[in-house]
C-alpha cells in the first residue's frame, strides 16, 4: 500500500509488492545491481523487473522510480523496511504472492552468498509447517493444490473445507537445512468422503475423478489406514555436508546448463525401430 497510487504502472497493477533491506550495501555499483536484475529475471526465478532504492549519508533515498515517488513518500517506505543510512532496499512485485516471496527468498539468498553471509559450517536446521492446502491459479481461475491431492488438511481446519477453503492448512511438512529444502513430506487423505471433497473443490467431476482415481478410492473402503512419510533428497543433504555450491557436483548424472547430460549424450535422437517397439509416434517440426 506504501508504493501504490503514484503512477508507477508495475507497482499499481501488482497484487503484492514486496522487498528486502540490504544492511549497509548502499555501495553497490549500477553494473552489481543490474546483474541482481538479471538474476531475478531468470526464467527459474521469473521476476519482471527489481526497483532498488539507496539511503543516502543524509537520509535522503535514491533511488530507479524517483520520478513517481517523492522524498516523502520514501521516507514513509524507508520506515516501513527499518533501512538506516547506507542500507540498500531491493523491491520486487507480482500478482502471485507465494511466487513473488519465492523470488525475494531467491534474491536474499544470493545477496547472502554475494555478501558472505553464510557460513557453510554452520548448520541450521528447522521444520516448515503449516503451508496452505490450496492456491488459486489466477490464469485457470480456480483453486490447485500446493502439494497434491492427497494432502490431507489440518485436522482442526476441515471446518473450512466449504466457505475457506484458501485458509485450510496442509497435515505437510519440509525440513530445511541453512536454507536449503533436504526433505519433505505429508500425512495422506485415507477417508474416502474427505478425498471426494478434495477433488471436488480442485474442480474435478465425479465421474473424472472415478476415472482418474476410482482405485484408490475402491481401496478406502477397505479401511485404509492413517498413513504418511518423509522423502529426502540424498543429493542435498551431500553437497551441504561437503560445502558445494552446486548439488551438480554429487548428483550420479548432472545436467548442463543446457540441460545436456554429458555423460550419456542425452537428449540426443532416437532410432525409428525405438520408437517402434514402444508403439510411439514423434511429431515434432523442424525449426
């Protein structure tokens, strides 16, 4: 609300706006803050654009939109980010909140390793809970599910199911280690009305859904009981364990940058009797 109403087209069509400060990184040049830019606009991260904003030695901020906000509009936002003199204010925008906060993780998180910040051997560790069930997909117009659908909710959130279904949270959990997601999991649906419920308001018919998973809901009749798990990724935990920057370095077949597998030349072309003795057809048009 502090950046909307002054013209800025990115920031009043946005549905969130939000930003980290930076301590004492005021210092960064033009050419450091472009790549940051870069970085964010990565497809993998997918941010449109980052605004910056430097406190100045006499309080005063400058910053890539000063011609729609005012020195006292800034003086407000510097309130609001608790930035000092010398401090750095990174700001991104987006119509996905969960999206856009993944990308100023993202961001904060190479600014960290720019910084170095992190120490590598230090160890934290915590659980994240209580993630939502659903999220609305603002293109599909309707409600998706955060993990999949046999996620079972909170117990004390199924009240909610009908007229909130946006507040539900998910029985999941992820463990994560300096940052870094090791492991992840989730204690399942096992009831067969609420599974229904589940693909109901994930837009499915009954008769999809009969389809698509009428075995295991044949299998809830039975009695199924609670049940759940906990997968973890082998490559992470490693190449925390052994400082790498990369889980490139200890996974068994590393993919390029160009998503090459070097190591067995794949993708590369197939011969027609392999797709033959599949039963696959390839139609793919030559650029």
């Amino acid at each position: 609300d502090y950046m909307k109403g002054y013209g800025f087209q990115a920031f009043d069509e946005a549905v969130y706006i939000g930003g980290i400060c930076v301590e004492g990184a005021a210092y960064y040049t033009r050419k450091q803050i472009d790549a940051l830019t870069e970085f964010v606009k990565r497809p993998q991260i997918g941010a449109k654009g980052m605004v910056y904003a430097r406190v100045e030695n006499d309080g005063s901020v400058k910053s890539s939109v000063d011609k729609f906000y005012s020195q006292e509009v800034w003086q407000e936002i510097k309130k609001a980010f608790g930035a000092n003199v010398g401090d750095l204010m990174l700001i991104l925008s987006g119509n996905n909140v969960m999206k856009t906060r993944k990308q100023l993780c993202e961001l904060r998180i190479e600014v960290a390793n720019q910084l170095g910040l992190r120490d590598k051997n230090t160890f934290v560790c915590l659980w994240v809970t209580d993630f939502p069930l659903f999220e609305r997909d603002e293109e599909l117009q309707r409600l998706t599910a955060v993990h999949h659908p046999f996620t079972s909710p909170q117990p004390e959130d199924i009240h909610l199911l009908d007229n909130h279904p946006e507040a539900v949270r998910a029985n999941a959990y992820d463990m994560v280690i300096n940052g870094v997601e090791v492991g992840g999991g989730s204690i399942r649906i096992h009831d067969s009305e609420l599974q229904n419920k589940m693909f109901e308001l994930l837009g499915f018919t009954p008769e999809r859904a009969q389809e698509q998973f009428g075995f295991l809901m044949n299998a809830f009749k039975y009695g199924a009981p609670p049940h759940g798990g906990l997968a973890y990724g082998l490559d992470r935990w490693v190449s925390l364990f052994a400082g790498l920057d990369s889980i490139r370095d200890c996974i068994a077949f590393p993919k390029n940058n160009s998503g090459r597998d070097v190591m067995i030349d794949a993708p590369s072309f197939i011969e027609a009797s392999q797709l033959e003795e599949l039963g696959l057809t390839v139609n793919v048009k030559d650029k």
